[in-house]
C-alpha cells in the first residue's frame, strides 16, 4: 500500500471507527436508497449464485442488509478498525481488509459489487484503476451499483477532524455523468442513473450508478 490516500484513508478510518458506527447506526435507511439497493440485490440474484463484494463496507450494516435479501455477500475494507468492528457485530459473515484498487480476487467471480458512499475517499487520478478492478472480478452479466454525494460541479473537501480525531481524509464530490464515463470506459455497461435531493441533516444531493460488464464477453 504504497499509495498516499490508501494510507491516510485507512488511518483516518481506523480512528473514528467506533464513533462512525454510532452515528451511522443499522436501520436508518431513506426509503429510495434501499428500495435501490433491493432492486440490485434481485438483478445479481437473478443472474447466478456468485458472491457479492460490498466494498468499502466499514462496520458492515449494508453487507447485513444484503445477506438478510439471501444474496451471498462478503465486505471489504481497507481500515483493519472497522473490518474489526464488522466482524464482532456481524460474526456470521465474511469481512476482509483490502482495497478497491486492487481486489485480492480472481478474474470474473464476482456476480456483484455494492460501492456505497466508498468511491468518495478514491482520487481521480486512481478511479479508472478501481473501475478496472471492478470489470476484472465481475462475471458477465454481474452488475456494480455505486453511490456517492454529489453536486452540480465536481469538488473536493479535505478533513483534519470528525468526531473529535485527528484525521487526513479526503473527499471528492463527482457528478452522475463523470462515473458514468469512467465506469464505461473500464468496460461496463451504464444501466441506470438516480439522483435525490439530500434528506434530513444531508447537505449534498446523492447519486447512485447502476452498471455491469458485458453479458457477451468471454
């Protein structure tokens, strides 16, 4: 992991993990989120029983949800705090310390990929190489469902503190149509495109991008 952000995300991650879990807790989904969610879990299971990656899963609530929806699911993350934290609140289910940019995985095993709010923390300059990986693991058919704040032009903020931790993490505001080309040009396939206006304490619009590779490929 000789990357910069790899390092300075896990460390940031690994800091506030406890305090991230008490703020984020099970459960408080917007009901389009998880209805969008549901609706990824049906095509991945009904395409095949390959397993899933929930990427970036931090203390697991989503690979819990997915398992609940009976699809195969296992979670990686790239904070070892927080595979920690998932693996003693969730003890029936596989979670692994790894990265996006390069998946500890074979070619074409995955039947799906969810990349909830993950994306977000990935430079510009290392996307495409995480949207490669995700073409490189998917079956095809297998499909990739990402969400990530937006807003009307792309951004980027960068935090010293959350929850009362020093911390070196970085953010970055993308629009729909800028991962839709980044992920079309790794290979996959755009299926669908959603936008909601934020909700509740949310200050920013969220977006989620439903794609899979190509269900001709060899």
């Amino acid at each position: 992991m000789t990357e910069t952000f790899l390092r300075t995300t896990r460390s940031s991650y690994d800091a506030i993990a406890k305090d991230y879990a008490a703020q984020f807790p099970a459960g408080g989904w917007h009901p389009l989120d998880r209805t969008l969610i549901t609706a990824f879990t049906e095509l991945v299971t009904g395409h095949g029983t390959a397993p899933v990656a929930d990427v970036g899963s931090g203390p697991g609530h989503v690979t819990a949800l997915l398992d609940e929806l009976g699809v195969p699911v296992f979670g990686v993350d790239l904070s070892p705090a927080m595979v920690a934290l998932a693996r003693g609140t969730y003890p029936q289910l596989r979670f692994h310390i790894g990265s996006m940019t390069s998946l500890d995985l074979p070619d074409a095993t995955l039947g799906g990929i969810l990349a909830l709010y993950s994306t977000i923390h990935v430079p510009d300059a290392h996307l495409p190489t995480a949207f490669a990986e995700f073409h490189r693991t998917l079956l095809p058919g297998g499909h990739a469902l990402l969400a990530f704040q937006t807003a009307m032009e792309p951004g980027r903020l960068h935090l010293p503190e959350r929850f009362g931790h020093e911390i070196d993490l970085d953010y970055y505001w993308r629009t729909p149509d800028q991962v839709s080309a980044l992920l079309t040009e790794a290979g996959l396939e755009l299926v669908a495109t959603v936008r909601r206006e934020p909700a509740a304490e949310e200050t920013l619009a969220r977006a989620f991008v439903l794609a899979r590779r190509p269900a001709g490929e060899a």
